[in-house]
C-alpha cells in the first residue's frame, strides 16, 4: 500500500526544485536591496522566506539512503544574512526627535 510513495515523481520533484530556486533568489534579491538601499525594515520578509525554503528543501526527494543534512550551508548562510538584517533595522522608538525633556 506504501508502494505508490515510493515511486519517483520527476514533475513534484521538478517543481520543488524551481520553488526552491525562486525562494532562494528572492532571498539574494532582498541581500541586494538591503546593501543597495540601505537598512530597511525587511527582516520579517527574509525571515519568512527562509522558513518557505526550509520546508522546500525538506520535501526534495532524495536518493534512496541518503541522510538529509541538519541545514545546508546555504540555509546557515541566509540565516546569518537575515540576523544582520535584524541588527542593522534601527529601532524606531530609540530615535525621537522630542526635546521636551
């Protein structure tokens, strides 16, 4: 009854893939928007994106036996992105502009 779980499907294999892919230059997309503007609030954003790819390379078939990786070098490189991105995001309630006291 497992039988048909085993089976290889090339096309789900394919399209997670090219999400994977996509995700994956999304992330590169906002590295580049983040040094080319400036600090933005985008963290949330990469964060999320992150957690999509994850979950994606999680679900790529694999060759029988093989062992999956705790996270890929990859993976452990965007988290390190996104925690800069997180510490260069100034805090908007560390900045006033309220001389009264």
């Amino acid at each position: 009854m497992v039988a048909w779980r085993r089976a290889p499907r090339p096309l789900v294999g394919f399209l997670l893939r090219a999400l994977r892919l996509l995700f994956g230059f999304g992330l590169f997309l906002i590295g580049l928007a983040e040094f080319v503007l400036g600090p933005l609030n985008v963290a949330g954003l990469a964060g999320g994106s992150l957690i999509i790819f994850s979950r994606l390379q999680a679900l790529s078939p694999r060759p029988h036996g093989a062992r999956r990786s705790r996270a890929s070098r990859a993976e452990r490189g965007y988290s390190a992105v996104i925690i800069c991105f997180a510490r260069s995001v100034p805090d908007p309630r560390a900045h006033t502009t309220d001389l009264s006291h």
